[in-house]
C-alpha cells in the first residue's frame, strides 16, 4: 500500500524558488475566503512576495519558521511557526495553508503536529492556533493535533478562536 499524503509530506524551510507556488496559493479564491475574508483587503501581488520575503527571514533569524510542504515532490502548501500579534502580545503561531486540491488527506494535521514537535525542539513554551470562528475545518485540524480551544477573540477585526498548546506537548 503507497503513503497517504500526509506520510509523505515534505518540509523544507523556503527559498524564492516557491514563489510561484506562494502565488498560486495564496491568490487561490478558497484560501484568500479563510485568510483575508471581507471587509479586509485581499492579498496581491506584493503582499505575496513580502511574504515569502518574511518567511524566509523568519528561518534565517530564528532557525525555524513556516515551511514550504511537499506531497509527492509536489508544492502541497505552507505550514509552521511564526510569530504573530494575538491581543497585543507576541505569540508564536502555529498556521497552515494547504492546496485546496488537497484539503481532507492529512497534510495540515500532519504538518501541525510536526511544528509542535519542532516548538520542543527549540524550547517554545507556548504555541496557538488561530482561525475564523466558522472555519471548522481548521478547528478539526487543531484538535486533531493536540491543542485546546482556550477562548474567542476579535483578531485582525474579525472574529476568531484561540487555540493553544500549553506546554507544548512532548
């Protein structure tokens, strides 16, 4: 029997290589309706690059940080830490973006627990979680990888819910 996805899943620290894929993701309708719903302003062209830009910074600074994923050598998303504002307090985030084509195989929940395990291995203390209130499969993928719903919240002006994996689980 061949890996499922996510057993095959891949993660690098990204390099301007992906900007294609960065593009191709994150200008995706389905991802831009979860990432940067109305009334906020959707992301462009700069936004993208500034992005990728700040990832790869991110790793260069930190030795961590969101990482290009793979499925079958093929770009499957963007997942990992990164530092974020939560209620004006800097916390680490665990996110993901994964290729809609390939939403349901795992590849999230697998690249979730695997940036837990990474927030051990670099001694991170607390890791959240964030996402729209209605965005149930995010929340799945949450709880699936170990981390408790702590509360709601107005984040970026939107209503959230705050995840949080206290103490990162070993």
């Amino acid at each position: 029997m061949p890996p499922s996805p996510a057993e095959d899943a891949e993660l690098a620290a990204p390099s301007l290589r992906e900007l294609g894929d960065y593009r191709r993701l994150f200008l995706d309708p389905e991802v831009t309706r979860w990432l940067r719903p109305p009334p906020l302003r959707p992301m462009g062209e700069g936004d993208v690059i500034a992005l990728l830009e700040r990832d790869i910074q991110h790793w260069r600074q930190h030795r961590w940080g969101p990482w290009v994923v793979r499925s079958g050598g093929a770009f499957a998303g963007r997942a990992g830490l990164n530092w974020t504002m939560v209620d004006g307090q800097r916390e680490v985030e665990l996110a993901w973006s994964i290729v809609p084509a390939l939403h349901g195989r795992g590849l999230a929940t697998d690249a979730a627990r695997r940036g837990l395990e990474r927030a051990r291995e670099v001694g991170l203390e607390r890791v959240v979680a964030l996402t729209l209130v209605e965005n149930a499969a995010s929340r799945r993928v949450m709880e699936k990888a170990g981390l408790v719903f702590e509360r709601e919240l107005l984040h970026v002006g939107l209503p959230h819910v705050l995840y949080v994996a206290l103490p990162v689980p070993a």
